[in-house]
C-alpha cells in the first residue's frame, strides 16, 4: 500500500512539474533581460556609465607610478625604484588592442538604434555618446599602436570552422584619424552644450578632442620626416607629409570654435596665482575651464575614490602610515620660467664656486612662473595648512655634512651637547621610500580637504581629462606649425597670463621650444607627456640612453633628460660667527636610486603588436623596428 | 618526529623519482653559434642590444626565438634540428644585411643537424681601424679611424662618438664608470680621431680597467663599437 502510495507521489509530481510550461520560463529575478534593459532610460545609463568607466588611461591619478617612467618625477617608493635602474623601454609598453571594448561599444550602438521604446532625446544622446567614446578607443589605440583594424560593426562567427572572413587588415594611420575626426564631427550636434557637465560628453568635449586629434596626426605628418624608419610601406604606421597642414588646419578651427564659446573660460578665482592653478583641479562649483573629467567620490569604497592625496601626501604632516611617492624632479621644476619669459638654471654657486646662502629655503625658487608652486610642493610651502620640512640636513663649514636615516631623525652637532633634528621630517633621505628624495613633492591634484589622505577616505579630486588650457595650447600650436606666430602667441599670452607671466610673447619670440615648453610646464602630470613627444618624435633625442647631467638649457625641446635629478636644501651650520649661520644651501643630487638612464628605441614609437594577435590573424602586419 | 620523518622521506623521494620519467621532455641538442662578421672580422656591439631572430616554418602557430648578439659579435642558440629561417631583423644592428642568393632575400634558411658553426657575412656602415688606448696622467686617450664601408645611397654620417670606461668586460652606455663624446662636427679628419677622459676613482681599487669606443651613426640606432680592451692604468 505504501509503495503506491510513493509512486503516486512520484508521478504526480513529475506531472505537475512538467505540465506547466509558464513554470519553466518565468523571468528570472537577478538579471536583467535584454529587451527590459533597453525600454529604460536608467538602465541604458548604466551601460553608458561602464562605458565611461573603461575608458582607456595610462597616466592617471589612480596610477601615480606611470608618471615615474620618464623625467616629470621619481618614484620615492621601495616597489618602484626599478623604473630609475632600466635602461629600454620594452616594446610592448604602453599598447592596446582591446578589440572587447570595441565590440561592446559597436554592440550598444547597434542594439541603442534598435530600442524603439527609449524616447528620443535621450536615445539620440546616448547614440551620440557611444560613438564618441568609440571614437576616443580608437584614438587611444591609434596613438599607441598606430593604424588599427577599423572595426564599426559588431562581429559574429558563423561555425562554418573558417574564421578567415573576420579577419581585417590594419587601416592606414590616418585612416583612423580621419574616421575618428569624421565621427567626432558627425555627433557634435546631438550632445548638450552645457558647461556643467563634466564626467559626460559635451559639445566642448567634441571640440577639443577633435583639436588634439587633429593636432596629433598633424604633428606625426611633418615630424614623422624625420624619423623615416619609423614607418611601413602601406602607411599604416606614417602619414604623408603633404596632410599635415589640413590637420593643423582643422585643429586650429576646432579649438578655435570652442574659444569662442562664451560659457568656457580659464579658471581664475583665486588671487594667489599659485593656489588658483591648484585649485582648478580639485574645485567642483561652477569650474569654468575643466570640460571632461573622470569624477571620484570620497568614500571607502576604493573603486569610486582618489588616491592620488593618500599616496603622495607629504610625510610631516601624512594623515595615515604613507604619502610622498611621487617626486617632482628638477628637471621639471627648473624648466618653469623666470617672470621676464626667460629661462634659468638654479643658481646653487655664484662664480667663484661659493655657496650661495639663502634666507628661506623657498627663496630660491622666487620670482617664476606661478604654476611651478601650484604644481610642486616646493621647500618651505604649506599644505593642508602645515609646514612642509624638506632639508636634508647640515651642511658645515668645511663642506661636511651631517645627516639622518630617519625622518627628523637627531644628531649631535660639533659643539653641542644635546642631540637636536639633523633632517627633515619630509627628508630628502636617500632611499628612504615616502621621503622627497627629489627634495619636491606634487601638488597637483592634490586635494586639501581634511581626511583626504586617510586610507579609509581618500579624496573626491576628479581627475581632468579635458581642459580649456589645453585647447588654447593647441590653438598656439597649430596656428605656429602654420606660420601664423603672431596668433600663437595671443593664445599663448592667454596661458601665460594666468600663471603670472604678464610680459607678453611676441611673434618673435614663438619657436617650437616656446610651444613644446609651454605644454611641459602647464600639463605636467596630466598624462600629456609620453603623447606629445612621440608625436614631435623627439622621444629618442631625449630619453636616449646615455648618462648626461642635467641640461643647463631647460627649455630645450630635445635636451637629454634620461635621469630624473633633485635640488637638496641644506642647512649650514657655523655657529662661530658666521653670519650664514642657519641659511640655507642648495645641492643638484641625483637620487641614490637612480643607477640607469632610460632608452626610449625607434621600436618604442609604435607598441609591440604580439605574435599571438598575428597568429590569429595574419593580415596584421609587425610595427616598424620590431 | 623522527617517526614521521624517515615515511615523509622515501615519499617525497618516490614522489621525484616517479615525476622523473613523465615530466621530463627531451632536450635541445643542436648550437648553432657564430658571428657576426665583416669580411671575417667581428662586428662589436652594445650588450644584449642587437637581436636576431630564429623562424622555424612548419608550426600552427609562429613564434620568433630571439637571439642575442654579444658584446664582441658572436651568437649562440641552442635548439632543436630541424630547418631554421634565420633573419636579422632590418632596424637591428650598425649594418645591413647582404641579400642571401639562395632566398633572394635576407633570410638566411639553416638546416640544424647537429651543432652548426656559422658567421654570417653583413655590411656596416662604418668600421673602426686602429684603435689605440693611451693612459697619461690619469687621463685615457683612445685614437683610431673610421673607413666608411657602405658608400651607396645608404650611406650614413656619424652622429656622436662615445668612450666608455668600466672596471669590468662590459663596457657600454649602461655598464659604464665614465664616459666622453664627441659630436660629429668635432671630428675634423675620419682617419685619426681622439677622444679623451680622466679616469675616475675605482672602487674598490684595480689597476686596471677596460675601455672601448662606440659609435653613433644618424638614424641607426645600435651603435658600432671597438673591441672591449684591457688597459693598465
């Protein structure tokens, strides 16, 4: 009896489990259909938001080491002092071929034209936004890895078991340069105008971009002459040098057009000059200049908040156990003008090799251009309202020194009997990770309010993608490449003003080192560098392997810069009388852990496409000098 | 514990033992190793700069075996038999490559069976003749010519003349104590150029160092060098 009863059981529940066919299909409750994703605006921004979110970077503020790996600064970090002890860059540096990204992209274009149900002003945005945001992969592919398949639709295998018909050859260089341009155009008039959007696309953001585009594949054309092996027969890496003028052209009227608008204008809010050039980086109401940014949050959350402050923070004043990573060098530091436009070395010694003595440790440094304070934490400034102590110890009479291990680490001076602070609480100390071994520490994007440098915080400084400044020096730029010095100088007087250099250029004076040193002092740290000389391919003239001194002619475009150097402050001790007793003295230093100079190689101008890609797909063919 | 220790013993004995006989492949038995030459003279470069490479056709998949040229111009590569394309790649090295006659190309094909001695023939730009080192006064004066070789529409002019120091054989721009250069519009005469250093400190003492020269020739990128030399200081 009680087997049929469990066989009964059994067949009624297989029948019932079976019969319903609604059971079988119910919607599922933890993902998110297709066809329900794209009849809902707030869903559709969230694929746009990841899109956003993926767009390619190589210096950024979550990545404070990439910009150790040239001369804008050291790495002040036990894990990073390899980027100062190699010499080659290796040729896979810096590529990408992340054809997923792109796929992503062409299947929300495709699918986003196909959802009927998403209402139009919002779906046109959208569309407009896809495409632009392709448009910028394809222009950070191209300035890596030059001509790259253009792929503008999504692709689907058939199983045939032959792949052959997905395979597409590289396109010509500017192939892609002109689909990117023609794209950025095309789109222009769908996006808002409005200054206050900052982390979406806006028409400024078309604009500039396609000013810096255009001024890369101008730039490649007529400097890419002097380089003639860095090319390939089927221009897929080079472009004719008869192009480079429409491309200047057409950077100059795109920047142009947006210098015009009336609701973009440099940041000047602050009277100290300095601290207006810092501030336009962390300051979020009403900011006139910045156009796109990657917008951060404070939180604990470390996927949504900027660590920049956490991790370059200066140590005497460090809100957790860290900071002080990145390093300014001098390289950089002394390539920021003296205010009468002139250039100058630091003057350490006066002729007959004496010691100069300054009064403060920041006197040195006076009377330049106001962006070097607002982008380096000099010896002698604040932040966060506290005392920076950058020395590296005492200097005696006899040109001894007397120095630390430690942060403010003690020492008996000759002659006293108490120990007393030999170092400062930021060093410089040789080695010592988190200490200024450059004898500088950033400011830029550093951010000043409280609690920014706690781990469990970080800061909500956005990083700037895009900004009005950088228009205005493409502006120059291309209006110089096009013989028309006296309007490069009126877009550089723009610039220049803002930082206190109130002596103005003058067509004369406009030279491609005044256009190549305008865009070193104002972007530095922005993740320009790397960029800019590969495209004036001067990138090999400077990093080129051999172990100079710092050059005596800051300014240069293609001085060798293959070490990163600091400017130690001393202090001199002569309690005997001297009346410089307490002053201070400076010393050029190359940092302990610099034992390499860097080699940026012909192979380097175009990243390493590997052999696994052209295994897959032998149309493409190997970079120059691979 | 020494209970346990003599069974965890013969296990992880055992363990190696039996993992001998799968996990072992057989090993490249072929060298093919040479140098670089000029109508038989080594052609010296920069450590680990120039780089050939070895093909071998046949495979699904291609992948490149890079080879190293050393210092004084010599390869070596040790492989599996078989048939090898072998190429230098066109940006490598201060020379090129002279068209193979059974290519028509510069690939080189080397059937391996065996250790295989080969040089192979290229063309510098430049040479350098009679390199002499002389130390006086703590000062190192290195003289020598330089001939031109290849005087066709390829020729190059040089760029920069560099003397390198260091306490051991490698000698070059990152394995260096000192160093001096020389622009090109420095040289007045090809046939006897002089380049001069004091020598710095060494530490730990020696009393002895090497020294050789190298030369940048405009838009070749790996520069040519003299024979690394010992000199008495």
């Amino acid at each position: 009896m009680k087997k049929i009863l469990y066989i009964a059981i059994i067949f009624a529940a297989l029948g019932w489990g079976c019969d319903d066919e609604s059971f079988l299909n119910k919607e599922p409750k933890n993902i998110l259909l297709e066809s329900q994703i794209w009849e809902d605006e707030s869903t559709v921004l969230s694929i746009v938001a990841d899109l956003y979110v993926r767009f390619p970077e190589f210096q950024t503020v979550n990545r404070w080491q990439e910009f150790t790996n040239f001369d804008e600064a050291f790495a002040s970090s036990n894990g990073d002092y390899w980027r100062h002890k190699f010499s080659d860059y290796s040729y896979g540096s810096w590529g990408m071929w992340d054809y997923e990204l792109i796929r992503h992209v062409n299947l929300f274009i495709e699918k986003c034209s196909l959802a009927d149900e998403l209402l139009l002003p919002s779906k046109t945005r959208f569309l407009a936004e896809a495409r632009l945001l392709r448009a910028a992969y394809y222009f950070e592919m191209v300035k890596r890895m030059g001509g790259v398949p253009l792929i503008v639709e999504s692709m689907q295998y058939d199983f045939s078991g032959d792949p052959t018909y997905l395979q597409h050859p590289r396109a010509k260089e500017h192939e892609v340069y002109d689909f990117i341009l023609a794209e950025l155009e095309d789109v222009k008039s769908d996006l808002p105008n409005d200054v206050n959007i900052k982390s979406r696309a806006t028409q400024a953001l078309d604009l500039a971009m396609q000013s810096r585009v255009a001024l890369y594949a101008a730039s490649i054309a007529k400097y890419g002459q002097n380089t003639p092996t860095v090319s390939l027969p089927g221009e897929e890496v080079g472009i004719p040098a008869q192009m480079a003028d429409t491309y200047y052209k057409k950077a100059l009227d795109a920047a142009e057009e947006l210098l015009l608008e009336d609701s973009y204008s440099l940041y000047e809010k602050k009277e100290n000059l300095s601290d207006n050039f810092a501030k336009l980086f962390q300051d979020k109401a009403n900011n006139p200049e910045v156009i796109f940014v990657k917008d951060f949050l404070q939180s604990e959350d470390g996927a949504i908040s900027n660590p920049w402050t956490l991790v370059n923070q200066p140590w005497s004043g460090a809100e957790d156990l860290e900071g002080g990573r990145l390093n300014p060098s001098l390289n950089l530091v002394q390539s920021f003008e003296k205010l009468d436009n002139t250039y100058e070395t630091f003057q350490t010694v006066d002729d007959a090799g004496d010691y100069i003595f300054y009064d403060n440790p920041g006197d040195i440094f006076a009377g330049r251009d106001a962006r070097l304070e607002g982008t380096v934490m000099i010896p002698g400034s604040k932040f966060k309202g506290k005392d920076l102590d950058i020395w590296a110890g005492f200097m005696l009479a006899d040109g001894s020194v007397i120095s630390g291990a430690y942060f403010g680490d003690s020492k008996l001076l000759p002659g006293k009997s108490v120990e007393e602070q030999v170092v400062g609480y930021d060093g410089p100390i040789d080695s010592r990770e988190y200490s200024a071994q450059t004898g500088f520490y950033v400011r830029k994007h550093m951010d000043e309010a409280t609690g920014s440098g706690q781990r469990g915080l970080k800061s909500s400084t956005w990083w700037v993608r895009y900004r009005l400044a950088e228009v205005y020096l493409n502006a120059a730029e291309a209006a110089f490449e096009l013989g028309q010095p006296a309007k490069a100088a009126a877009h550089m007087n723009v610039v220049r003003k803002r930082a206190g250099l109130t002596i103005p250029l003058v067509a004369s004076d406009i030279n491609f080192d005044r256009i190549f040193n305008e865009r070193r002092v104002e972007l530095a740290f922005e993740g320009h560098q790397l960029w800019d000389m590969k495209r004036w391919r001067i990138a090999h003239k400077v990093w080129n392997g051999e172990k100079q001194e710092l050059t005596n002619d800051p300014g240069k475009a293609d001085a060798v810069q293959t070490r990163v150097f600091g400017l130690w402050p001393y202090k001199y001790y002569d309690p005997a009388g001297s009346e410089n007793n307490g002053k201070y003295v400076f010393v050029e230093k190359l940092p302990a852990e610099v034992t390499q100079a860097h080699r940026f190689r012909l192979g380097n101008y175009y990243s390493e496409i590997g052999d696994g890609i052209i295994n897959r797909n032998p149309l493409i063919i190997k970079n120059p000098n691979h | 514990m020494k209970k346990i220790l003599l069974p965890f013993l013969i296990g992880v004995i055992s363990m190696v033992m039996v993992s001998c006989e799968y996990d072992n492949y057989e090993k490249p038995n072929a060298r093919l190793y040479g140098n670089i030459v000029y109508q038989g003279e080594p052609i010296n470069v920069k450590y680990n700069d120039v780089k050939l490479e070895l093909w071998e056709p046949g495979w699904q998949l291609s992948n490149r075996i890079e080879v190293a040229v050393s210092p004084e111009g010599g390869y070596s590569a040790l492989v599996f038999d078989g048939l090898y394309k072998l190429i230098i790649p066109s940006h490598q090295g201060p020379f090129r490559s002279i068209e193979n006659a059974e290519t028509n190309s510069d690939t080189i094909l080397v059937q391996l069976k065996g250790n295989l001695n080969m040089d192979i023939e290229v063309e510098p730009y430049y040479m350098i003749r009679n390199n002499q080192f002389s130390v006086n006064g703590g000062v190192l004066t290195a003289t020598f010519a330089l001939e031109k070789i290849i005087k066709d529409v390829d020729a190059k002019d040089i760029e920069m003349i560099y003397l390198y120091m260091n306490k051991t054989k490698f000698v070059d721009s990152n394995y260096q104590i000192a160093d001096a250069e020389l622009a090109a519009d420095g040289i007045a005469d090809m046939n006897s150029i002089s380049l001069s250093r004091t020598i710095p400190e060494l530490v730990p003492a020696q009393d002895y160092f090497f020294a050789r020269v190298g030369v940048k020739i405009a838009g070749v990128e790996d520069l040519l060098f003299s024979a690394v030399e010992k000199v008495n200081k």
